[in-house]
C-alpha cells in the first residue's frame, strides 16, 4: 500500500450535539452507543451455557484459559469490528470497500445473524408464554394435576410424607417409612417404575412443546397456533422497539440492556440467602481441578465460548459502531464490552449454581443431578426454584423479563446488522428503512414457523449447535487476516489514530504498533485455526439432552445450514472478479486495493487522512447520477 511519510493528524476528539451524519443518523449519546454494544454482546448463552461449560471444566480452573481467551479473542477481533464500522460509518456489505475481495464477509454475516434470530425469537416467545402463565393464582408449572400431567409427575418431592399414606399430587403414595422425604428423583423410582418427572418438565414439554407430537428431527410435526402467536408477539416487539431507527433502539437498550444486571444481583442476593445456596456454588467455583489445564478440551471450550457469548464475527458490533461518532473511544468499548461480557457470565454463574443448589437441597438431590444447560436450564430447573419460592409469580415475571430482555438486545444487533447492510449497499431504498425492517421481520417470521412445531426444540438445537460457532469463527478468521495481512496492520492503526487521537508520542506509537501487530497478524489468527481444527477432530455426534441423537442425515444438514452462509464469501468474490475489466493480475490487484469510497464518509473527516497518497476528500460528489469513485458501485456486488 502506497504511503506517505506523514504521520496522521491526530486530534482531540469533539463532541457536538445532533446528528454528525445527517444522512445516516448517530446514536442520541456515548450511553446509547455502548449500552447497544454491550446488550449485543451479552445475551442468553451467559445464562444458559456458561455456568454449565464453567463447571463441566473444572470449576475455578476454568476462568484461567476463559481470561486468556478474553484478551487473546474476544477484545482484539472486538476491536477491528468496532473500528471499521465507526472508521466507515458502513454496514457489512459497503464496509468492505477496504477489501473488496472480501466483501462476501457481510453476505455471510447477515445470514448467519438471520438464521440466529429466527430461534433467538422462538426462545424470545417462550418467555412471552411464561409470563403470560405467571399471571394465575398457582403458577402451572408447579402442579401435577393438570392435563398435561402423567403420572409420573413429582411436584416438590421434599415435602412427601407417605409413613401416613399422603396420597402424592397424581394419587398415588409410598408406603414405607425408609422413604421418609425421600426426593432424590436420581436414586428411587415411583409406583410406575420410572423416574418421577418434575412438574415444570412435564409443563415445557407437554403443555409448551408439546413435544410428544414429534419423534424426532425427522418427524416435527405441524406448526402450534399457540406458539405462532408467540413467535409473532416476539418479532412484532423487535419490529415496534426498531421502527425508527436507532432513535427508538437507543432508548429501548436503557431497558434491555441494564435490567438483567438489576434481576441477575437481587436474585443472586435472595438465593444466596437460602439452604442449599453454598453447595451449589461449591459445585461452580470452589472444587478447582487444575490438572484440567493440560487438557485440550478446556481451551476449546474457553474460546468456543468467547465466540458465542461475545458475537464477534456476526457483523452486529460493526453495525451498531457505524452509528457512534467519528471520535468516540473506540478502544474503551472494545475493552469494556467483552470485559462487561466475561462479568456478567460469571456473576450469572452464582446465580444459576446458588439457585440449583437451593433446588438440590429442597429436593434431597445432589447439584449433578439437576445440573443442566440450554432452553432446559432456563424453563425447566429455573421455573421449578421458583415454584419453590415464596411470591413465585413476581419471580417468574421478572425471570422471564431478563430472559426476553436478553433475547431482545441480541436480535436487535443483528435484525439492525441486516437492515443497515440493505440500505447501505442500496442507497436509494435508505428513504424506505422502516419498510426493510418490516419485509426483514416478516421473513424472520416465516422462516421461523418450523420451530413453532413440536419437534420446534430438535430444529433449535440443530442450528444452535451448527450455525454460530461455525459461521462466527470463519467470518472472524477472514476478517482478521483480510485487516492485518491484506489492509494491511499499520494503516489500520492509523486510522484508529485519527478517531481516537492517540497514541500521542512517537515510543507509544511504536509500542502499540507491535502489540497490535502481532495480535491481529498471529496469535488471534492462530487462536482461531486452533479451534477450528480441534472442533473437527473431536467432532460428536449431535444429542439433544443426552438422549435423542440426531440421524447421520440431519448432522449432515446441519453442517450444510453452517456453511451455507460463508458459502457466499468465495462466490461473491467471483462474481466481483468477472466484473472487472483487464487482466487476471490487475484483476485482483483491484479486488485487494481499497476502492475511492473507502474511509471517513464525512469530508471533513477524510481531510485527516493524510498519510495515504492520493486519498479522495470527497469520492462521493455526483456526476450524471453516478459516483466518481473508481471501484465498484455500492449497488452491485
């Protein structure tokens, strides 16, 4: 890349009032923009995977290699996400005007926030179900004597007496006095000679799922009219909170972004305050087994869960960082947002451990035996401690707020990522954003019928288990070596001066050239090639719950669901190939080479661009209708 000498020019950063890009629109204030940020990257795998994974592993030891993972993944590809974005003020598809070659990336990134999304709102929709349930004078969850109930259904164990013959709730009693109490559904069968089921099991996957109507993936069922209007509610809240742009998003993340904090710490505090509290959280955080850190599996699991939990690859922190400021503190959200991600996973930890532990103890098991991760985490094991709780209707609205609260903020990156892609690369559709929002969330909708079946939870899990781990590496992968190898590191970092303005000093700037450098050109590319390869050699056959597995065919449709997305990388770049003129060298020369468009949108902005020769303060001025700009037209790939 042909560079001058010249240093950036390297300004305080301003702070005005209103919209700094009246074309596109900017977040109301510094709040908004990270709290955005912040609620994308942190959604329900903190609740339902994390404190799972952290005690599979090892407990305590487990934090060791997530901490590693943390500031070798999550923070420096947190990074170069956030700063394209705000550097272009672009969505995924037009961003890449740095790189065209690569411009497949945001094809690949929308689609595997779509296929997200169209489950996140099924499970968006659940929540919906439940607090609509919560509102009855005995919450459903916790009887037995409902249709949906067999007469395997147990309902709090623990208070079963049968020396009297107390008839339990489906009528049916012990008689002997060696049971006295007795509730540890792992060690004793009932009448029937099977395992008692607990009632907030049997009401989610008989009065929810109904889930006897589907023997598996290959037999799902016919859509439920109860849970299509859920799915409805679900994408009809994210239409209604997005319909004005980030105007409307802006303020709907003061709500969904902060109140699982305040939910998370006052359940932590009343858990804390119950019998049983302390083993569970024994069971999390105390029985360390450090020999677990000379294993593979730990690490992989580590960054497995970085990419899930923090989003990166997903195009959502790109999008949501192209509305901030051209001079906002780009490096401070990249550190706090992953930062703010690991906390909230491990406070959630507490949570989710102290109240198994209550449950254990109300129910006379051991912690393993009611440990558990997923959809089964949060509408089996959380609603049954509640039913154990006094106020159990306030509880479970509140539960079930921070679930959808959670669910919301995620989808609201990735539903904007989309739309934002659209109306960048199709400039004149910008005029009909609410309608592109309107037509993303009808397809969402539709797409999203086959998870409203009773085998809903088989499809679930098979694109769970497929799509973001596979598409978030890849993308991550590609747009880490695109930037640091391709772009090229050092003027990446130039451009970063220009927003941030600083390093300040000539030593700084050395020193911050080399630790970024060999991050982003080494050790985040190697992370990642490592993972990827691991995954594959110690691929398992997918299970739902440990009991169903999945057919041969349906493994091999959800690998195909997971690189369908990146797929469109390659593809993409060909068809850009075929449309430039010249020879197969010029071709990808031009396909490598920032096009004229690239950068700041602003001129004013572009003006501090004064280390790249011939840089254009102003590609953008009209001339017959068309962009002077040599390079692709953001109408066509």
């Amino acid at each position: 890349m042909n560079m001058d000498n010249v240093e950036p020019t390297v300004t305080k950063p301003v702070d005005t009032d209103g919209d700094e890009n009246e074309e596109r629109g900017n977040w109301n204030n510094k709040v908004e923009g990270f709290l955005s940020v912040l609620g994308f990257n942190i959604g329900l795998e903190n609740v339902w995977r994390f404190p799972y994974v952290c005690y599979r592993n090892g407990g305590a030891v487990f934090l060791v290699p997530y901490t590693i993972m943390l500031i070798v993944l999550a923070i420096p590809l947190t990074f170069i996400e956030l700063s394209i974005g705000q550097f272009s003020s672009s969505g995924v598809i037009t961003c890449w005007e740095m790189v065209p070659l690569f411009r497949g990336i945001g094809v690949s990134m929308m689609l595997v926030i779509g296929m997200i999304a169209v489950y996140y709102n099924m499970i968006i929709g659940y929540g919906l179900f439940y607090i609509v349930s919560s509102f009855t004078a005995n919450v459903p969850w916790g009887r037995c004597d409902a249709e949906w109930s067999t007469e395997d259904c147990e309902a709090r164990l623990v208070e079963i007496n049968c020396t009297d013959m107390i008839l339990h709730t489906n009528g049916t009693c012990y008689n002997g006095t060696e049971y006295i109490g007795v509730g540890d559904m792992s060690l004793f069968t009932n009448v029937t000679g099977r395992k008692p089921v607990a009632a907030s099991e049997e009401y989610f996957y008989n009065s929810l799922l109904h889930f006897g109507g589907s023997d598996g993936i290959g037999n799902i069922g016919p859509p439920q009219w109860h849970l299509v209007l859920c799915l409805l509610g679900s994408w009809t809240i994210v239409c209604l909170c997005m319909i004005k742009g980030i105007k409307s998003t802006g303020k709907a993340v003061y709500v969904t972004a902060l109140f699982p904090y305040v939910f998370l710490v006052a359940m932590l505090i009343f858990a804390l305050l119950q019998p049983g509290a302390q083993e569970g959280i024994y069971y999390y955080i105390q029985r360390a087994e450090w020999d677990r850190l000379t294993k593979p599996e730990i690490w992989k699991d580590a960054a497995g869960q970085i990419f899930f939990s923090t989003s990166v690859g997903a195009g959502g922190l790109l999008t949501l960082a192209s509305y901030n400021k051209f001079n906002n503190n780009v490096l401070r959200d990249a550190i706090l947002a992953p930062l703010g991600n690991c906390i909230t996973s491990f406070v959630a930890g507490f949570v989710v451990f102290a109240n198994l532990g209550v449950m254990a103890k109300q129910l006379g098991a051991q912690v393993d035996n009611v440990t558990t991760e997923g959809p089964g985490l949060i509408f089996v094991v959380y609603p049954n401690a509640f039913s154990l709780m006094p106020v159990t209707q306030l509880w479970a609205v509140l539960f079930f707020g921070m679930v959808i609260t959670l669910g919301l903020d995620s989808v609201f990156g990735g539903i904007e990522m989309i739309v934002t892609g659209i109306v960048d690369h199709i400039p004149r559709s910008r005029p009909y954003k609410a309608l592109v929002l309107i037509g993303v969330c009808v397809v969402g909708f539709l797409a999203g019928i086959a998870v409203t079946t009773p085998g809903g939870l088989y499809v679930i899990q098979l694109l769970d288990a497929n799509v973001p781990i596979w598409g978030l590496m890849l993308n991550s992968l590609l747009t880490c070596f695109a930037v640091s190898w391709i772009y090229g590191t050092n003027r990446f970092l130039r451009d970063i001066r220009v927003m941030i303005g600083w390093p300040y000093t000539k030593c700084a700037w050395i020193s911050w050239n080399i630790f970024w450098y060999f991050m982003w050109n080494f050790l985040c590319l190697a992370g990642i090639i490592f993972i990827f390869v691991f995954y594959i050699l110690e691929y398992v056959p997918l299970n739902l719950d440990k009991v169903y597995v999945y057919p041969p065919w349906a493994q091999g449709i959800g690998w195909l669901t997971a690189m369908a997305p990146v797929a469109f990388i390659p593809i993409v770049a060909i068809a850009q190939f075929f449309q430039f003129k010249g020879s197969f060298l010029e071709k990808m020369k031009a396909l490598i080479k920032p096009t004229a468009k690239w950068g700041p949108k602003l001129p004013r902005h572009r003006q501090l661009v004064t280390y790249v020769k011939n840089f254009d303060p102003d590609p953008y001025m009209k001339t017959s209708g068309r962009s002077t700009a040599k390079g692709l037209d953001n109408t066509t790939f």
